[in-house]
C-alpha cells in the first residue's frame, strides 16, 4: 500500500477530533437510536454484548439493562470511556469500558453474541478493516447491529461542509456515510453475513434555534470544535454561515430548530 492513504495518520487525527470537546453531551440527544437498535437486537439475559466507538456508552447503557450479565462498550477516547463509567455507575449497571480501535480489537475472535456500533465504527478510516473486526468478534450465529448516517440524509450535507472548509477529506478515504447504504454495507461484509435487514429512521434532535445548535455544537462537537479551530477566526464567519444557511434548509418547524437527520438501522446475522 505504498500510494495509498496513512490510515495510522488519520486515525490518530480523528482521535484527536473525537477528544476535542465532550461528546458525551451531544450523545444525550441520541440515545433513542441506541435503545431502538438494542430492542431490535432483542438481547437475551446472559449474552456479551460489545459496543464498538461506544463515546459515552448510549449502546453498552442499554444493552446492559437487556443482558442482565453485563456489557463491554469499546471507544478510542479515553475521557468518553470515564463518561460511561460515570453513567453506568450511577445506573447500577455493570459494563466494561476499554479504549480501543475499531480497526484493531481487543478481543478474541467469537466472543460477543451481539455486536453493535452507533453512528460510531463508520467514521473508522479503513472500512474493510473494521467490517472485517466487527464480523470476526461475533459469534457463529450472532447479530451485528449498526446506526449509520445515511449517503443522501441531512448528515451527509453536514460533514461535506466541515470537509469543504477544512481543506477536503484525507485523499484515498471514502466518505463515512457509504456505510449508510445498503449495498456497500453489504459489499463490506461480504459473505461474513447469512442476512441483513434495514431499515431507513430520522433521529430528531431540537434547538431553540439555529444559533443554539451552532453555539452547541461548536462547544461539544469535536469535528466542528476542530473545523473553526483549523479555519481560525478569518474562516469563522464563512463556516458559520454555511452552517446556519444548512440548518435553515433542513429546518422542518417554524417554532424551533428541528432536525431530523436519516439514518439506516442494519441488523445482520454472523455467518
Ligand atoms: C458520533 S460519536 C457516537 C458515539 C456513541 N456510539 C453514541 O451513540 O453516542 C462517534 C464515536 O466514535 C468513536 N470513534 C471514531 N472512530 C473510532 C475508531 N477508529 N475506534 C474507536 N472509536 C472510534 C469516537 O471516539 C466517538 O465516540
């Protein structure tokens, strides 16, 4: 792979973008999505459960409160993980948060009966890779579940904002939100999976305004957090802008700042 891209490189810099802020904040609007996918999964008492790029445990929380046994949430963001142990904590729920990769995970092969990841392992640069980890830590029989933005959702013009003014993706990566489309979900996993059902969703998320999103996000949300930061105060008013004349676009009320982003919910079956 001598031409191809450093995905070392962008993946400690995407760590780096995920630890910029406190995602955990932003996680609190969507742990809908997480208990939707979990009572797809239909968890069992006793089964492992792993949830991969977990930030703050939203899919670990509620697999937990299913598994009776206890879940593992895994994430790159060491202060994430302390988020959930906080949350888990304060919930009397056992789960196990390690920092790990995606792409590289600690754990042997087989060992979860249900693995799920939430708008989370999409982001991993190498996507082969990481569909070829998620399939290997599951069981013969077992579910992967996956919340993914989709190609052609409000989320997808959101990231290519940030991408334009912040010098464009790094070369030879494909966007995130391929993972949102059926067909290269199913091209990634390949024969790994017996089956795959999906399901097109919106995660509603509301502001007061497009100012207090804007305000909230450039807070909390490590990619925007990181994207004025590398724009700096000449580049400001311009990224705010595009940001502001998007949120306009996709407003879908006259009263409030309400988004509701698409997003497609996989469940596949391990070979
Ligand atoms: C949009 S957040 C979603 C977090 C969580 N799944 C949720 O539903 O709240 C994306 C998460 O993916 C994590 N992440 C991104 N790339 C990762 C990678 N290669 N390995 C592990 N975690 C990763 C980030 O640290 C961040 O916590």
């Amino acid at each position: 792979m001598a031409d191809g891209p450093d995905l070392k490189a962008i993946t400690a810099a995407q760590q780096r973008t995920w630890s910029d802020g406190d995602f955990s904040m932003v996680a609190a609007m969507i742990t809908f999505v997480a208990e939707n996918l979990t009572e797809t999964l239909t968890i069992l008492p006793d089964e492992r459960v792993l949830d991969v790029a977990c930030g703050s445990g939203n899919g670990a929380i509620a697999a937990a409160r299913r598994s009776w046994g206890g879940a593992v949430g895994a994430d790159f963001v060491p202060a994430l993980l302390e988020r959930g142990r906080e949350r888990a904590a304060a919930e009397r729920l056992e789960v196990e948060f390690v920092e790990a990769d995606a792409q590289d995970l600690p754990f042997e092969d087989a060992s979860f009966d249900v693995v799920m990841s939430i708008f989370g392992a999409m982001f991993a640069p190498d996507q082969e890779r990481t569909a070829a980890e998620l399939l290997r830590v599951t069981k013969p029989g077992g579910w992967i579940g996956m919340a993914n933005w989709t190609p052609d959702g409000a989320l997808a013009d959101f990231f290519t904002i940030l991408v334009k003014h912040t010098g464009g993706p790094p070369p030879g990566t494909v966007p995130p939100v391929l993972w949102g489309n059926e067909e290269h979900a199913r091209k990634l996993f390949g024969d790994g999976i017996v089956g795959m059902r999906v399901e097109r969703r919106v995660s509603r998320q509301i502001f007061r305004s497009p100012e207090h999103y804007l305000d909230f996000f450039r807070r909390y949300f490590g990619p925007m957090k990181m994207a004025f930061e590398k724009v700096g105060p000449e580049g400001a008013p311009a990224l705010e802008a595009d940001i502001l004349a998007y949120l306009e676009k996709v407003n879908s009320d006259e009263r409030a700042l309400v988004l509701e982003p698409e997003y497609l919910q996989l469940v596949a079956v391990r070979a």
